[in-house]
C-alpha cells in the first residue's frame, strides 16, 4: 500500500514538472513563426522567463535575422 502511494504520488510530480522543449538559435532562425512566438512570449513574461535557455537563443536569433536583412538591403 505505502509503495503505491509513494509511486502514485512521484508520477502526479512528475507530470506537473513538464518542461518546454530548449531550441537553439539555428533552429529558431530556420523557423521565423516559431521565433517570432517564443520571443513575444518571453517579452510578455520577462520576470520568469528572461534567464531561460529558449528565450536567450530566441533574442540571439533575433537579433541575428535583423542582422542578415540589414546586410541584404545595404546590399551586402
């Protein structure tokens, strides 16, 4: 009986514990939708998601699209 309950009760904690997926900046520059969703969420919770993994690479990928269209419309 004890074991169970301890069993059942690891499982619920392990289903409340569910962690987003970490995607990297190449990921999230090869997919402009999902960066730009990643970034306006961490932008609208930026007091418990700023130091996340996810929201780092997204402003890195960010700022490096804004990078490559400023070089392509310098003509570069």
């Amino acid at each position: 009986m004890r074991r169970s309950l301890l069993l059942l009760t690891m499982f619920g904690l392990a289903a409340c514990s569910e962690q987003e997926r970490t995607y990297t900046v190449e990921e999230l520059v090869a997919d402009e939708a999902l960066l730009s969703s990643i970034v306006t969420k961490c932008r609208n919770n930026p007091g418990e998601l700023r130091d996340t993994a996810t929201c780092q690479n997204a402003e890195s990928a960010d700022g490096k699209l804004r990078l490559q269209r400023m070089r392509q419309s310098l003509g570069g």
